[in-house]
C-alpha cells in the first residue's frame, strides 16, 4: 500500500475556465463532477470529492461562478455532483471571467468602474431562507473579498407587496422592527 500526501488545498480560481479548460470544453456550462474530473485528471490523482466542493464553494461566494437555473441541489454529495450544473456569472464573456457591456445583462452582473479597479454588482430577489444561507456566508464572503482585495459591501432592499396599502398602523409597526436592524431603513 503506499500512502500518499494530503492534497494542497485548491483556491477557487482553480475551477474556472481560464485555469480548467477540459472542465468547460463542452460549452459555457459544466457540472461539479466534470469539474472533479478535469482537477484531478491534472493533479494525476482522484481528489477528494470535499476538496472540490470547497473550491466551487469559493468560486460561488466570490461571485466567480453561479450555478444554472436547472442545476441540481448544492451543496452536495459526490453522488449529486453530477446534476451541479455551474455557469459563468450572467454577463460575463466566457473564459475571461470580465463583465460584457451588454446592457441587458447589467441588471443581473455589472461591473462598474472604480478608482482602484473594478467594482463586481450582483442582485437577486432572496427568499427569508437564502437571507439565513447569505448570513452563514458571511465570514467566507468577506474572507474572500478581502484576499481579493476587494471591500465588501451590501446594499439591501426591502420590498413588501400586496393587494391593496396596509393601514398605518402596520407599517409603523413594520417600521419599528427595521429600526431594530438599521436607521436608515424607513417603509413608504
């Protein structure tokens, strides 16, 4: 039997196209396992489904990669690597990793210009789950940020809708719990 190292930990830009070719041959889309599979076919030896898993983990928070509206659960087991189909960010030319300046896609992605760089913009509608999933994020979102050398920053909107304005008494009261989050918070 012979025994080998543990395998040096992969950083998320390990998984994108630029650094992976064989993984996105196919296309602008791939899966978790075509991924795992182009890794270690490079490494020359199967690494460890967690390993990846970290590395798309990395890719996913920093903005680098998302998964396709048709992808499978994430996170998951090797066995549901598979249906973990992984994208490019939406207006992103493909292989560069850079925003395209097509105006239908900034909504989605944009890139705008700042004095040290580039400042990277996403926006989704976040069902009360996915605020929970994003607060468990945080610290590996600001983790990588940071040895990006980026600043992190949120912008929040809240949005409640309905068939007809609640009376004032509600939104006083809706109001008072956003003051306990912040200030700056104040229904219309």
């Amino acid at each position: 039997m012979e025994l080998r190292s543990s395998p040096t930990l992969l950083s998320f830009t390990d998984v994108l196209p630029t650094n992976l070719a064989d993984a996105w041959s196919s296309g602008e889309v791939t899966t978790a396992l075509d991924i795992l599979e182009a890794l270690s076919e490079k490494a020359g030896v199967r690494l460890p489904w967690a390993l990846v898993q970290e590395a798309l983990k990395g890719a996913f928070t920093a903005g680098a990669l998302q998964r396709s509206p048709d992808s499978g659960q994430w996170p998951c087991d090797l066995a549901g690597a598979s249906a973990v189909k992984v994208q490019l960010p939406q207006g992103t030319i493909p292989g560069t990793g850079t925003s395209s300046t097509d105006s239908s896609d900034v909504h989605e992605q944009e890139e705008v210009p700042y004095p040290n760089g580039r400042t990277l913009v996403t926006e989704a509608e976040l069902e009360t789950n996915e605020i929970q999933n994003l607060e468990e994020q945080l610290d590996d979102l600001k983790r990588a940020a940071t040895e990006s050398g980026l600043e992190l920053k949120f912008k929040v909107q809240i949005k409640l809708t309905g068939e007809s304005r609640p009376s004032e008494d509600a939104i006083s009261k809706l109001n008072g719990l956003l003051k306990e989050v912040s200030d700056q918070f104040g229904l219309k």
